[in-house]
C-alpha cells in the first residue's frame, strides 16, 4: 500500500463519518439541491482546474446506509462498488461541459456553522482504462465532501475522484486510499437559494 498523502487523511476522518454516521446526521432532506465548486489541483496536479456541478434530488436513508456498512464488512472495497451500483440515484454530478454520472449515495450533516454533505458514488471507467485493465482499476470509487458554511465565501471542500476503501491492518480503522492527488473545492455556491 502507498504512503497515504496528508490531504488523503482529512478525507480518512470523513470517511470514518461517512460510514459511522454521527448524532444529528441522516436527516433525509426532500428539497433539490444544486453546489457549483471549482476544483482545484493538488500534489501532482497542481495548477489545474475545472468546475463541477453537484445536483442533489434527494439524500441517502439510514438503511442505505446500513446496506454499504453490511456491504464493506462482508467485501471491502468492492462490497462498496457493487451496493453502490444497486442503489437508486440521488442525483448527478458532473464537470462543467459533460453529462457527468448518477451520485449513488449522499448524506447531509448539520454543523455549527453550516453542514456537510459527504457524496459516494462509483467512479464511471471509459473503455481505454477498461480495455488496459492497470491498478487504477482497483480504484472505483469516487468521494466527494463539500463543508458548506453560512458565513459566504468560507464554504470547502474535497473531491478524489478515484479511491478505494481499506481496513487500517494497525490501527483496524477504515481509511480511504487516492489513485492520484485529492482535488480541493473552493467557491462553493448553492445555487438553489437563487
């Protein structure tokens, strides 16, 4: 396993979040939702940028949530990637200019100053990378988290758009594993206040 990048380990806590829930979270809000961010490069893709829109109709419930835990214990990673593919979507995120992808599971957390929206879905695998069948097909996953404060302009976020879920064999936590660099998200908007 490769050493875990410092940005990766502030997504581990949110992982651990993710799937332990916390008091307070899973409040299943009905009203759509729609994030724009831009993506800002780290580590090797530093200088790089793109926006992504994030378009919620709805948020995971605590028995999807229950069906990824039971579906990671019983297969890891992979347990995850195939639960995922079953559930109903929750809505599409996608890069300014592309059709993007169904979001598989989201939640909402309040915070004391605003609230997290922490976003798991399978990460779509074009017919090159496929077709060469390298390690980055181990990374499946994709994880987006967007901490969404009342004050504006103080609003952030992550994104790893490939990752894989791994038991800790020291420390027996769960940990989340990036193919490459996590992107940071900045100049979040909520869209659908407008």
């Amino acid at each position: 396993m490769r050493k875990i990048d410092p940005w990766v380990r502030v997504a581990i806590a949110a992982a651990l979040l993710l799937l332990t829930g916390l008091p307070g979270a899973g409040k299943n809000e009905a009203r759509p939702a729609t994030y724009q961010a831009q993506a800002i490069g780290q580590g090797t893709e530093f200088g790089r940028t793109f926006n992504i829109t994030i378009n919620l109709q709805g948020y995971s419930t605590p028995e999807e949530r229950q069906a990824l835990i039971d579906a990671f214990n019983k297969n890891g990673s992979q347990g995850l990637y195939n639960a995922l593919y079953k559930m109903p979507s929750k809505g599409r995120i996608a890069i300014t200019g592309t059709l993007g992808y169904d979001i598989s599971y989201a939640r909402s957390v309040s915070t004391a100053d605003g609230k997290k929206i922490r976003i798991l879905t399978n990460r779509p695998i074009n017919f090159g990378e496929a077709w060469v069948d390298g390690r980055s097909m181990d990374y499946n996953l994709s994880y987006l988290e967007l901490n969404l404060n009342d004050d504006i302009g103080k609003s952030t976020g992550s994104l790893i758009p490939a990752c894989q879920f791994k038991i800790d064999k020291k420390t027996s936590e769960v940990v989340v594993e990036a193919f490459k660099n996590p992107w940071s998200l900045s100049n979040i908007l909520d869209r659908s206040k407008e």
